[in-house]
C-alpha cells in the first residue's frame, strides 16, 4: 500500500501540486475544515522502499508470498497541519478558506495504520 505521494515535478492536481499552483496564482483554494489525517511520503522514499522490497523479495521469496506491504511517512498529520507547515517553509500564508467545503460523503478521516510490527507478524 502506497498512501499519498509527493515530489519533483508532480503533474497531478494532489494537494501539494494545488499549493504550488496558488503560491504563485494568489488565487483562493476552497478546503474542507482540514481535520482530516493524512500519510505524506517523498518520492524518493517509496523508491527507497521498494529498492527495500525488492531486496527482501530476492534473500527471501517464500516470506513474502501473499504478503501486503505498506509504505508510508514517518509522522501523521492532519491536512491542515501540513498546509502551515508548507506555508512556513514556503515563508508566505497562502490564500485558502478552510471549512469552505463540506467533507465528502464517507470521507476517510484517518489513513489504515499498520497494528503489528515486522518482527510480531513475521513469526505468524
């Protein structure tokens, strides 16, 4: 699994591509109240964890058959706290008017969260 990435010349529309677009627009985004959690990974950090993967797939095969393997940041943070921490290292307050959207119909607040660590769920 694979939550949501971020990175270097980012053609989607995702959240850090928005920002980018109105830091230099100064045009107003519309957002949801910001309560929502979310799991950020740099680029560069899945390709790590695949190169992982991929090791781990040649020293041990039969370990990892039907197996689900989930990548995600270190930190979890809700939408808004990543927005400031944008705007702080960005060093300008963007033009967004939080709570101006509703939150989607069945909207995930908070991202799966792995419960057993490498070493309890490899034993089963």
């Amino acid at each position: 699994m694979i939550y949501n990435v971020y990175g270097p010349n980012d053609p989607s529309t995702r959240l850090f591509a928005l920002l980018d677009t109105i830091a230099q627009s100064g045009e107003e985004l519309l957002m949801s109240d910001g309560s929502q959690i979310v799991d950020y990974s740099h680029v560069f950090d899945i390709v790590d964890g695949f190169d992982c993967l991929i090791e781990l797939i040649q020293e041990n095969p039969e370990f990892c058959k039907n197996k689900i393997f989930s990548l995600k940041g270190k930190e979890r943070q809700t939408l808004k706290e990543v927005v400031t921490l944008y705007e702080k290292v960005l060093g300008k307050k963007l033009n967004i008017k939080w709570g101006a959207r509703p939150l989607r119909e069945l909207e995930i607040m908070t991202p799966w969260k792995v419960e057993k660590p490498y070493q309890t769920g490899s034993k089963k």
